[in-house]
C-alpha cells in the first residue's frame, strides 16, 4: 500500500470514529447530554437554510461552548429529519488532517459514506478552522463549487478570523459571535429563571422592559457565583472543576491562547512578556491604565504594548473601553483608558475566588456588567474629567450617539446601597453629567434597593446590580437575534 494511501485509509477511519451518528443515528451521549447555550436558537436557523449560499463561521474565545454547539446543531439537524448520514463534522486540528485542504477532507469523508452523487446535499461542520492556513480562500471556494452544501466552520481567534472573513468571504461567509456566557444565560442553565420579574422602567426617554427579582439574596449569590466561575460552561455544571478553576482555565483556555494561539497568528517572540502582561491586567480589570504607566510597570516598550492589547483583544480575553469627558467627546489624545476581562471568571481562574466583601468586589462587579455589554459592541465609553477648572469626576458607563457625538443614556455602577440612601452626597460624577448634557434620567446600581428618586436634576432609577446585569445579558441576546433578521 502506497504511503498516500495509508494516509488517507487512516483519515477515513478517524473520520469514522469523528462521525457516530453515521451508523448510530444520533451524536454521542455526552454532548447529547449537556445544556445547550441559549444562543443555538439564532445559530440554528443560519445553519438548517439552504436558501441562502453562505458558509456559517462560528467565532468566539476558547471554551465558550462553540463545539458543543455544533453537536447540538447536528442533533436538531437529525431531529428535523436530516439524514445522518449527510452530516460531516471534521476537527481540522486532528494532527492527521495536518496540512490537508478542506475539499480533500470533504471528498475523503464523501469516500467513507460511499456517497458519489455530485447533486447530494449535505451540512459540512469544519471545527477549529484557523489552524488551516489560507482557510478562507479553501472555504470560500468550496462554497462556490458546491451549491447543495452548508459549509460552517468554528474558530477560537475570533478577531483573526473576522478580518479573514471580511477580506475573502464578503458575500460567502456569514458571521457568528458566541461570547462567553451572559448572566442572563447563567441564571437560565442554573435553573432560576423563576426568580425574575419583568420590571417597567426608562431608558433614553423611551418606556422598555427591565427585571427585578423576587429573592434578591439568592440571586446575589448566583451574580458572586457567576462572577467566579460563571464565563464558561463546563465551569459551571462541575463541582470538580470549580474546586481548581485555575487548572481548567490556565491551561484550556489561557495558556493555549498566550503560549500558542497568538504567538502562531503574530509571530510573538516573548511569550512570558504578553503572559505577564496579560496577568497584571487581569488583577487589575476595570482599572483606569495609560500607554507610560504600563509600560513602566511592565518593562514592556509603548509600542509594543499597543499590539499586545490589540492581540489580547482579538482573543477576546480583554475589551479596552475608550475614555470620554463630561460631554462624553472622546479626547484628541488617547492618555487614560479602561481595560476589562471579557468575563470575570478569568481573574478567579489566574488568582482565588472572592465574596461579596473583598475589596476588588467593585471593580469585579463592573467587570461583569461591561461582559453584558461587549458581544453587542455598543458605542460605549467610561465618562472621566480632571482638565482645566473642573472638579474631578467620572461615570461608570454611558452610551454615545454617533451621530451626534452626545451621550443618550448613563449607568453608574455601584456594589452599595449607600447611594440609594444618599444620593445626593453619593452621585456627585452622575449629578454633574446630567446636568452637563441635560440627561433627564439615569440608572444607578445596588446591593440590594429597588426604586425610583426624582432629584433637581433628572429621576435615577435604582436597580440590584445583578438584576442590570440579568436585563443587559438578555438584551445582548434579543440584539443578536434581531441582528440576523429572527
């Protein structure tokens, strides 16, 4: 037997061993079993239509669940009646498949089906694509080639593959952002949905619909939980795992991305230096951070931070979020901005879990909200003055109208009750905004308090933090599914 042939018998037989639903009807019991992340319901309807000649791309950071999805998607394809037996699922980074091209591993997988017809129709999963060099070019081909075929593929560096996408799949390729989990969803795959109530409440001048709970203390807890261990969905189902986040997390997600991951994609040299950096911002997520500063702190040259932040972003591990003045105009020059975990269950991971009463609470409750917010990429910004002759100050989030370059709505985020009580003492930063750009309204987080305080300013609208949190995760969803037009 020719070696090409050895080759070729032996991805055949791991195709084989990759597909068991081809001659048992039905994915393994084991991802079967889990829950499905609330997002396969938009996922879903891009995947079953064959109306549309596009390939499907799966983006997002390590462990988010984007196999798992697949799986599950290949099962609802068996359940609404699609033939087994024309569902392909390759893992491109199997060491045998290395250096294979896509349309080989498609005719080698037809081959094991004894599948020859040219007009059959199948659903192709390519997992983990973005170890292909050049995938793009071999998927957007293959999507032309063949017209009674859905292409999806998955990759975890979801900024890489994005610019890929845009660059060689305009028109071919249609892309799919699954985040790290939304607390929305943690509450829904932990079994307390229940515990939420719709709540009626403004925002922007426009009535929408909020939540407020009816066991604040047991929804607390999850929103500590979550904040710990609540970004990825094997954490979250395993006692084991959360008795060592950091073993699970350091190695599966944070080592593949710092140690090979982006050293492959940017020809990173010093590995230890990002892993350094990386982990001072992690202790410090929602700190305010400038270029010099860094870079003394960290000995690593401006310039060179620049493009590690930009790596660190396209990996989705942390999301810089620009600072505004009290107009919310950004500054001509970028001196000060805020950088945060994409979900806080990272910091958990690389140092120890925290309570309610640890002193990073407050910049770990605001690194949760910001997780709300991030999938949605929101024109955002943190609102932060200290030039000329005003008095310092500085709101947690507030939401900027491009078009008009005026903030439209304000958030500032508090792990306090303090506030609710006093908010004339508490919210001075909040007061002066408003005033400043003439907000008639604005939300202020708690602990616990629930309510309305009209002020000589404009009316605030408490709500629990975690509560805002659920509200914004859920919105997040209902965006995205607006997004694709379900």
């Amino acid at each position: 037997m020719h070696y090409n042939e050895l080759i070729e018998k032996q991805v055949i037989g791991r195709l084989r061993v990759d597909n068991p639903w081809w001659t048992e009807n039905e994915v393994a019991a084991y991802y079967a079993e889990m829950h499905p992340r609330l997002y396969l319901d938009i996922f879903y309807p891009l995947v079953f239509g064959m109306d549309i000649r596009r390939a499907v791309i799966l983006m997002g950071p390590r462990r988010v669940g984007k196999t798992v999805m697949l799986y599950h998607t290949i099962q609802r394809l068996i359940a609404d009646g699609v033939s087994p037996q024309s569902i392909i699922y390759i893992s491109v980074e199997t060491p045998i498949y290395n250096k294979i091209l896509l349309e080989q591993l498609f005719n080698l997988a037809k081959q094991a089906l004894a599948k020859t017809d040219s007009k059959e129709t199948f659903y192709v999963f390519f997992d983990e694509i973005q170890y292909l060099k050049d995938w793009e070019v071999n998927l957007k081909s293959l999507v032309d080639t063949y017209h009674n075929v859905k292409f999806v593929a998955s990759g975890s560096a979801a900024a890489e593959l994005k610019k890929r996408s845009n660059e060689s799949g305009a028109g071919r390729f249609t892309d799919f952002d699954l985040p790290p989990l939304t607390f929305y969803e943690y509450v829904h795959l932990k079994g307390y949905a229940h515990l939420m109530l719709p709540m009626k409440m403004d925002w922007s001048n426009r009535p929408i619909t909020g939540n407020t709970t009816i066991d604040i203390t047991k929804l607390n807890k999850l929103f500590i939980d979550y904040i710990n261990y609540g970004g990825y969905p094997e954490v979250v189902f395993s006692q084991r795992i959360q008795e060592n986040p950091g073993q699970f997390i350091r190695h599966d997600i944070i080592d593949k991305v710092l140690l090979r991951d982006l050293p492959s994609l940017y020809g990173i040299t010093d590995v230890q230096e990002l892993n350094s950096l990386f982990t001072m911002i992690a202790y410090h997520s929602g700190s305010q951070f400038s270029y010099e500063g860094l870079s003394k702190d960290s000995g690593v040259k401006k310039e060179t931070l620049r493009k590690y932040i930009q790596y660190l972003e396209a990996a989705f591990l942390i999301k810089k979020i620009r600072r505004a003045d009290d107009t919310a105009k950004e500054y001509r020059r970028e001196m000060l901005f805020k950088l945060y975990l994409t979900n806080p269950s990272l910091r958990c991971a690389l140092f120890q879990p925290i309570d309610e009463n640890d002193e990073v609470i407050g910049n770990m409750v605001e690194t949760a909200v910001y997780a709300q917010w991030i999938p949605r990429n929101a024109n955002i910004a943190y609102a932060n003055w200290n030039e000329g002759n005003k008095k310092k100050g500085e709101v947690d989030i507030v939401g900027v109208n491009e078009a008009k370059q005026k903030p439209e709505w304000a958030v500032e985020v508090k792990w306090s009750n303090k506030p609710f009580h006093n908010p004339s003492t508490e919210l001075k930063s909040l007061e002066t905004f408003m005033k400043t750009n003439g907000l008639t309204y604005a939300i202020v987080t708690s602990i616990s308090e629930t309510g309305k305080k009209e002020t000589p300013y404009g009316c605030l609208q408490f709500m629990p933090v975690a509560c805002y949190a659920y509200t914004v995760g859920e919105n997040t969803l209902k965006a995205t599914k607006i997004s694709f037009g379900l």
